[in-house]
C-alpha cells in the first residue's frame, strides 16, 4: 500500500470494526451453512444414486469425515496460527475450504466427496478456531458479547438457509438438485476473500510479536479517527495487552506438565476438563442428530414423504432461530446453570415422547397420528434447545472454556474446547443413520439418558460464569482450592455477582484514588510547593 494511501480504506473506528464483523460473521453463516446442507443432500434420489445408493454406515461416513477434517484443521491452528496470525490463517482456512466445496460439487463418487468433505473440513476447522480469535482481540470491550450474540444468530441463519436451499433445489431434476446447494458456500468464500485482506491485523497478536508500532496504530485505527498514539486510552490498552501476554508467557503450563498434572493446581485442571466437557454435552444431548439428519429422521423413523420431509426441516429451522432470539433475553438473568439445567430436562422429556411415539409408528391403525406426535416433540425439542443451549452456543461450546479457565489456561482451554467439538461432532453424526436403521426408536433412548445425566451433573460440579469478571473465577478457585462440587457453595452458584468481590473492587478503586491524591498532595501543599 502507499504511502499516501489510507490504510483500511480510510475506515476507522466503528465503520472499521463493523467490517471485521462481517468477515467474521460470514465465517460463522457459512459454518452453520455447511452443518446443515448435507441433510437435505443425504435424502436427495440423485445423490444417493450418483454415490452408489450407500448403505446407513457409509452415508454416516460421508455425513461425518467432515468433522474429523474440523478437528484436525481446528488443531492445526495451534500450531502454525500463532506464527501466521490471525488473517493469514484465517485467509488459509477459507482457501482450503472453497477448495473442498469445488471437489465436493465435482464428486461422482463416494471416495471423491469423502476427500472432498474431509478438505472442507480442514478449512472450516482453520476458519472457526481463527474467526472468533480474532473478532474478540479486534471489537472494543463493550461490543464484544454483543458481536457474539450476533454471531451466533448468524450461524442459525445459515442453517435455515441451507435447510430452505435444499428444500428449493428438491423440485428440480438431475444433480443441480445437490451440485448447486454444495457450490453455494463459495458465495461465502468470495465475500471472505474479499474483505480479510485489507482489514487489520489483531492488535494484540502484533504487541505480542513484536510489532509494537503496527499494533498501537490498530488500536488508533479501531479507536476512530479522532484517536492518536498519545492518547491515554490507546497507551492504557496498550500496557494492557502487554502486561497479560507477560502474565501468560511466565505463568502458562506446557502441556506436557499438564498431561503430567505438574501444574501446581488441581484446580486449574478441573477448570480445563470442565470446559472442554460442555462440548461433550452439547453433542450429547442429540442436538445434531437432528441438525444434520433431520430430513432423514422424519422420512425413516416417522414415515413422511420426501418432499414433506425436508419442507418440516425448513420450517422448524426457522422456529429455531426465532426461539434461540428468546433465549438472549435469559441468558444473563437465568444464569448458565440453570438453562444448561432447564434445557437437558425438557430435551429429555422430548426424546421420551419421542421414543415412545416413534414405538407404536407402525401401528397400521393410528400410525399417521403418534408419526405426527412424534414430529411435534422434534420441534419443541428445539424450542428448549434453541432458549436454553443455542442461546449458549457460543457459550457453552466456545466461551465456557475461556470464561472458565484462568489468563494462563485460556488459549490451552480453547484448544481442548475446539478438539473436543469436532471428536463429539463426529461420533454422534457418524452413528446417527446406521442407529435410525439398526435399532430404529430405540436409537432416541440414548439420548433421553445422556440428557437425564446431565442435569444433576451441571448442579454438581458447573459453577456459575454469568454477571462475573473473568477475575472472579480466579478468585473463587483460588480461595477454594480443593472444590470439585459447587452446589454448596453460594457464590459459585448463585446467578449475581457475589458481593465480597464487588466490595473488593470498589475497595482497590478507592486505594488508588487515595494513592493518586497522596502523590499530587492536597490543593494547600500543592499551593505551598
């Protein structure tokens, strides 16, 4: 770029930040994009007579070597994304999945979209473990949850809009039928292509590595056009950033003093595990069986037509964004317990009617009806996952680990987090139709027991992270070093913030201010001086 040129354009402050945000909320859409396209794909006549009429089990593996390719992409980043930075691994990432969406739409047989899905994945991986890094070290303090939210609205939205796609795609003849709805991701791509380039680098990732002045010129730049390298503000975030990158630097544990439980702190493992298992529960209240197979469910365990099929899938994609809008307007008020709590319990019971429902489908005489029955309780399976676990997408699944884990665990607590997701992800797609097939109603009793566990385990051992500082969790471990179970302990439980540590703030506010007015002295000695 030259010198007389404007950097980003000449966007600054909110513009400029608005900008990252729709790089990386086209990151996220097209996430859920790619999560649920391949349901409508599965069922289509076309598909499955190009790739062989595959059997339960292989389709199963087509479905989810997707998510081995996230899995091994996610945990690559750790590896070269730190070196790299947040845009060029995150321009790597979308690269490699255009790439696979291109193979995927040329496939005429079951080994080339295998490759092709675990490409796609690859890049996908790269993408969702990039993105949000780097929206969080670019928003300012107070937009950061609200960019969440709208993330996370935007990864249902791509999901509906995969579900309508296919949908839509379903009235024509031969393999546009499949091939276009595939091709679509690439939309996401140019848009991605388009924008990551002349957009800036984190902040933080540049004073971390160095770039001391490209980082404080980020900071103006995001700051707005009023701001300059002087100003308070931009020296306070400045030593911020500094000072919290020393902190991990001297205080991190390696992993293999953690693999060794060397870290000096039981704690800090429990923290570790507890955020990687909300990943393992997420997947484990059988949310994806239905958000990748749910055309497939309601054609083979209920009986509907095709076309009825994937017009219900669309249709319930839809409620589900609109319930997940209601479930924001809980999240900070009910707390993480008690929807995590409230919602296990209402999927359970909806995976009980379903099984039960589901039993007596064949009932020659009234089969139609429990079918429809059972199709109800899909549906409002989702309204209790979209208010209580959606509305915790990004929370449970992607930030639990980050605001449960102390500064020198969280990059390690994302890690474990992100693995995690893609290994859970995997297992339940890759049994999903081999169990509809093998074991037929029975399949949805495993996930009435998943979800029946879950409820006294998140009362046992979760402690509560909504309306506290980051700090706050040090805290409560730290005074409380032997504590595995929290429900005896009202500040990890309750859904305000304790006192004692509002009382403790206001006292360091008020020590500092009573330093600062000790090393100006009062107005009669500043007068004598």
């Amino acid at each position: 770029m030259s010198g007389d040129r404007p950097p980003y354009f000449g966007l600054t402050g909110a513009t400029l930040n608005v900008w990252v945000t729709v790089a990386c909320t086209t990151a996220m859409t097209l996430f859920g994009y790619d999560q649920g396209v391949f349901g409508g794909i599965i069922v289509t006549d076309d598909f499955l007579k190009t790739m062989g009429n595959p059997s339960p089990t292989l389709q199963g593996t087509i479905v989810s070597l997707y998510d081995i390719g996230c899995f091994f992409g996610a945990v690559s980043t750790f590896g070269f994304g730190e070196r790299l930075g947040r845009k060029k691994t995150f321009l790597i990432g979308v690269t490699i999945m255009s790439i696979g969406a291109i193979l995927q739409t040329c496939s005429f047989t079951v080994t080339q979209m295998i490759v092709a899905r675990l490409v796609t994945g690859v890049g996908n991986g790269i993408n969702t473990a990039t993105a949000p890094v780097w929206q969080s070290e670019t928003s300012k303090p107070s937009w950061r949850g609200k960019l969440v939210v709208f993330e996370m609205i935007m990864n249902i939205a791509g999901f509906s809009l995969s579900n309508w796609m296919t949908y839509g795609f379903s009235f024509t003849q031969g393999s546009i039928a499949w091939r276009f709805p595939i091709a679509f991701q690439l939309v996401f791509s140019i848009i991605l292509i388009s924008t990551i380039p002349w957009l800036p680098e984190s902040p933080r990732w540049l004073l971390a590595h160095g770039y001391h002045e490209e980082g404080v010129n980020v900071l103006v730049a995001l700051e707005g056009s009023h701001a300059t390298p002087k100003d308070e503000l931009i020296i306070n975030q400045t030593e911020n950033i500094l000072e919290a990158v020393r902190i991990e630097q001297e205080t991190a544990p390696s992993w293999r003093d953690i693999l060794k439980g060397r870290t000096g702190n039981t704690g800090m493992i429990q923290r570790l595990i507890l955020g990687g298992g909300t990943q393992w529960m997420q997947q484990l209240v059988g949310i994806n069986v239905t958000s990748y197979y749910l055309p497939l469910v309601l054609q083979n365990s209920v009986g509907l037509s095709n076309n009825l099929s994937r017009l219900l899938a669309a249709c319930n994609s839809v409620s589900y964004l609109f319930f997940s809008f209601a479930g924001l307007l809980l999240i900070e008020r009910a707390g993480r317990r008690k929807l995590m709590m409230w919602g296990a319990a209402g999927q359970c019971v909806c995976y009980i009617f379903i099984s039960a429902l589901l039993s007596q489908a064949n009932n020659p005489a009234n089969g139609a009806k429990f079918g429809a029955g059972a199709t109800a309780f899909f549906f409002l399976y989702y309204v209790f996952f979209g208010i209580c676990w959606q509305a915790r997408h990004d929370g449970v699944p992607w930030l639990y680990p980050t605001e449960i884990n102390s500064s020198a665990m969280r990059t390690k607590g994302a890690a474990v987090g992100t693995a995690s997701n893609w290994i859970s992800n995997y297992i339940v797609v890759q049994i999903t139709p081999s169990g509809i097939a093998n074991i037929g109603w029975r399949f949805y009793l495993i996930w009435v027991v998943f979800n029946a566990i879950f409820v006294p385990l998140v009362w046992l051992v979760y402690p509560e992270t909504s309306n506290r500082q980051l700090e706050d969790i040090d805290r409560l471990y730290r005074d409380n070093k032997s504590m595995i179970f929290v429900f005896r302990n009202k500040e990890a439980t309750q859904v305000e913030r304790p006192q004692r540590f509002i009382d403790a703030d206001q006292a360091r506010i008020s020590m500092l201010a009573r330093s600062k007015e000790k090393d100006q002295g009062t107005p009669e000695e500043s007068i004598q001086n």
